[in-house]
C-alpha cells in the first residue's frame, strides 16, 4: 500500500465500521488527485468529538468554535507524498448535525469530509474562488466514484 491510513479514536461514540471507509475516500482521492508517492507515508486521521475539536481550532486557526473538520499537513503544498504527510482531525457531533441538517448519511458526510481533508493536506484550498472551484469540482469528482452525491448541488 503506497499510503497507510491510521484512524485514531478519541471519542467512543463513533461507528466502529468508519476505517475501510476512510482508507477508501483517502486512496480515491490520492489517485485522482494525481498526487506522488515518494515512499514510505502515513496519514492519521482523529476522530474526536466538538469538545477537542474547538480546543484544536482555537490553538492552531484562532477560532473560538468547534469546526466540522481540521487539517495539519506535514508535506510541501503539492510537494511528494512520504513520510508522515499530516493529521486531519473530525468532530462527531458537528459531522452528524451537519449531515442532518444536508438531509444526507453519515457516512456520506464522513466521506466527504475525509476527502475535502485529505486535500488539504495535498495543497489544495479554498481561499480563492478560482481555488474554491478548483477543489470542490476534484472532490466532486472524487466523491462520484465513491458513490456519494455532489455535496455542492444545492
């Protein structure tokens, strides 16, 4: 495996069934994204809850809130994929109030948010409208072969 996915939990209530899933959106988005792999890497993803979420929003981006999801990349923006390329960290509360809200699954939500991290930690953003469009079309287009719905289709 070019890329070995570690699902961390530090919050209990979260599925058990989520680390195929994760590893899958991960993969995908790795091979459309047309990312090298230069060896060796490993990604981590938090599966955590609002509580810490908000402390690790506060800390590193300066916002008082809990956020949906986090991204702490390790690589060069759009630099070669090995050794250990970052942390993408999800708030459990926030992802389920999110996917109610959106009227979609939870693990669709789960998915999504996976893929929007994991290209954060690639380089991309979404600062920009030309950025925005940029990403959300490559996570469309990611989340399509997963078989999950355009999140941006509203």
């Amino acid at each position: 495996m070019p890329l070995e996915v570690a699902v961390i939990r530090n919050d209990d209530a979260w599925p058990e069934d989520l680390d195929p899933l994760a590893e899958r959106a991960v993969l995908e988005a790795l091979k459309q994204s047309k990312a090298k792999v230069k060896g060796a890497a490993e990604l981590s993803i938090l599966l955590t809850n609002d509580e810490e979420q908000h402390a690790l929003n506060r800390e590193w981006r300066g916002k008082d809130s809990p956020t949906n999801v986090l991204s702490f990349p390790q690589i060069e923006p759009f630099g070669p994929v090995i050794g250990i390329i970052g942390d993408i960290t999800l708030a459990r509360e926030t992802l389920e109030r999110e996917a109610a809200e959106q009227g979609v699954s939870f693990t669709d939500h789960f998915t999504h948010l996976v893929v929007h991290g994991f290209l954060h930690i690639l380089g991309y953003d979404h600062l920009t409208d030309a950025e925005a469009l940029q990403m959300e079309s490559l996570e469309t287009q990611i989340l399509g072969s997963l078989g999950v719905g355009d999140p941006y289709a509203q």
